[in-house]
C-alpha cells in the first residue's frame, strides 16, 4: 500500500521548531513559532484564563457532546467581539472549528462545494497553510499582489488592480488586520477601497482572523472585518482564539458565514456541519469555553483586556527598540519599517543564505523567508540580536 506514496513536505515551520529544539546551544534566540513570549521567553498562561479554568473545574457535571455545532454561547460571544452588530444575526450561521485553522478549513471546505475547482486569491506572501488548505478543499489557489519587498509596505495600487479583474465566482482572502508573514496591515481608508472593489466585482470574500488586538485593539483592528461583512451580500470569517487568549494548543476558533438571508444561511449551516461530521464529528470544546466564561463576566473580560493590552504594547515596544537598535549601530533607516508594522510578525527581507548563517553561526532561529515571531525577541538581548543581524548582512 504505502509503496505508492512519496515523503510529504514538512511545514517549515514545525522543522524550525524541531531544529531549534535540539540545539544545544545556551544562547539560542527563536523568533520562529509564532507564540507570545514573557520577559522570560516563556509563553505564559494569561490570568484570566487560569480563573476561568478553576471555574470551569468546579462547576462542570459533564464531559458529554456538545453537538455538531459546538458551543452555542462561545460562537454568539466571538460574533459580537469581532462583529459588533454590524450584521443582523439573522444572516449569521456559526460552528466551532478545531482552531482558527479548523475553522479555516470547514469555510473552505464550504467554498469548495460550491464552487469546485473555484479560484481563491491569495496574498503574496501570506501565510503558508493557506495555499495547501485551499488545494485540499478543492479550490484553485492563486496569488494577488499585496507587500512592496523593496518599500516594505503593501503594494495598494497592485493589489487593489488585481482585486478589480475579479468576477462573482472568485473568493478572495484576506488578513483581517496584523498580516502574517509581513506585518504590513491594511489602512482604514485601504479598507474602504477593496470593499468598493468587492461591490464592484461581486467577489466573494473570506476573512482570516487570527490576531484581533494585536495590532491597534480590539475596536481598531475590528475595523476591516467589520466594513467587509456590513458592506456586501454574503461573506465568511475564520476567528482564531489561539493568540490573542493564548490558548495554542487547545484549539479555539470559529467558523462565520453571512448569507443574504436566513433561509441562505441555514443551508450553509448544514454544509458546515456536513464538513465537521464527516471529519472529526465534534469539536474540542475546553478552549472554547474558556472563551465563553471570559467574554460573559465583566470583571474577567476586564482582566483579559488589560493582558491582551499588555502583550500588544510589549510587541510594540520590541518592534520600536530593535529598529532603534539596528539603525543606530548602522546608521541606515533600512530596518525602520519593523517599527512601523504591526502585530505578531514582521518580513525582514534577509536572504536565505543570510538567515541560514543566523541559524549555524548564531543560534538565531527565523523562518526562511526572515520572517519573524516579533514577541520572541529577548528584550534585554536586543542590542545583541542586532549585532548579530547586521555582521550577518556583511
């Protein structure tokens, strides 16, 4: 049986993690994995969550089903968080997905029934499981220009052209705010404009949602999915819980269709839990009512608010020191566009041979396109990590 396959290629990511783990080296930098970090480099669990577990704890009776569908009160929680009722909730279906990226994949398993073989444009760059996930949905990935590598800011006018030549049987994804790989994010006003293009062509948008808060808050950050969603007909949002409630290994997310009316969204109801119950039949459900405590109690979201402020304005701060850093040592602006993005990530443009000696040469872990996790960096090791970028660049 086996005889027929050949060796799958690994996710870079997950073979960064590997290699840095067995490094034996005392000290090893990794800007790989996306995860937020302490001081410490240790990735913490946030407060908020700890109360909300003890409570889940000493409450719960059952370990039974939830239903195809998941947790009802987690989904009807995030809707509002990321939605704010800029949709009437008559057109809104939801499931549970295994994570942001689960819920991802019930979405564009959805588009894929209805329009198989369908094309999805992508960001170029984007994040590397969003081309694979649309190939095994049966949807044909193809990229639209998005990040200027010579400005390092989003190459609007490109993009905004290419969203243009769309028709109504395409579907475009797009960042919801904090772009991964490059942390080049769209501007309000940049907003405005690709929702025109979508009235315009009819295109069918998807929304990947995976860092709200991370980049100007909740409100701020919410500004792009929300001028999507109220803007045309039908649409869908993947909201992913791993980040911004660090909860990565619990899997957290949920799956949003908007329809054009209720008797449209019950049928795409059904196709995503068709797609659940033919896959893992049920989703996890810890992480997501972990969620549901937090966002139902006053004084718990106020906690969560507060942390989640705190990891944002800490990845501001590493962004702001080590272009600081760099330039000074320097004397060069080249690196100055990291203060400038936001969220998790940033694309530092390296060449591969250059990230590479980071790696053998320094124990400095990014992913091979330099791209990096901005909340792994050691805050007091930041003139040092600069040192090392820049003799590398030589």
């Amino acid at each position: 049986m086996f005889e027929t396959l050949k060796k799958a290629t690994l996710d870079k990511i997950f073979v960064l993690m590997a290699e840095y783990a067995a490094d034996p080296r005392d000290g090893k930098i990794d800007l790989g994995v996306g995860v937020d970090k302490d001081p410490k480099g240790v990735t913490p669990v946030m407060s908020s969550v700890k109360k909300a577990e003890q409570r889940i704890l000493d409450s719960a009776k059952t370990k039974t089903y939830k239903g195809v569908v998941g947790n009802k009160e987690f989904s009807a929680a995030i809707v509002d968080l990321a939605l704010g009722g800029v949709v009437d909730n008559k057109r809104i279906r939801c499931v549970n997905g295994a994570g942001g990226t689960g819920a991802l994949s019930i979405l564009m398993n959805v588009l894929g029934r209805a329009r198989p073989k369908g094309r999805i444009f992508i960001s170029d760059p984007s994040w590397p499981n969003h081309w694979p996930m649309a190939e095994l949905a049966g949807l044909t990935p193809v990229y639209y220009p998005y990040f200027d590598h010579k400005t390092r800011i989003v190459d609007f006018p490109a993009m905004l052209a290419a969203l243009d030549t769309l028709t109504s049987d395409d579907i475009v994804l797009l960042h919801g705010c904090c772009h991964n790989p490059t942390g080049a994010s769209l501007t309000n006003a940049q907003w405005d404009e690709v929702v025109e293009s979508l009235k315009r062509t009819g295109a069918f948008p998807l929304v990947d949602l995976a860092y709200l808060g991370f980049g100007d808050g909740l409100e701020a950050d919410a500004y792009g999915v929300r001028k999507v969603v109220s803007s045309v007909p039908e649409s869908m949002v993947a909201f992913s819980a791993s980040k911004n409630f660090g909860l990565y290994r619990e899997r957290a997310g949920v799956a949003i269709a908007i329809a054009r009316d209720s008797d449209s969204a019950d049928v795409v109801s059904s196709q995503m839990q068709n797609v659940i119950r033919a896959t893992i039949s049920q989703t996890p459900d810890h992480g997501a009512e972990i969620v549901r405590v937090i966002l139902e109690d006053k004084d718990l979201r106020a906690e969560w608010e507060a942390e989640l402020t705190e990891m944002r304005e800490r990845m501001k701060r590493l962004r702001v020191k080590l272009a600081d850093a760099i330039r000074q040592r320097s004397n060069s602006k080249d690196f100055d566009f990291i203060a400038e993005h936001t969220g998790m990530f940033s694309l530092l443009g390296l060449p591969e041979d250059v990230v590479t000696k980071l790696k053998l040469d320094d124990g400095v872990y990014m992913i091979n396109d330099s791209r990096i996790n901005v909340a792994g960096i050691p805050e007091d090791r930041i003139g040092e990590l600069a040192d090392k970028m820049l003799a590398a660049i030589r």
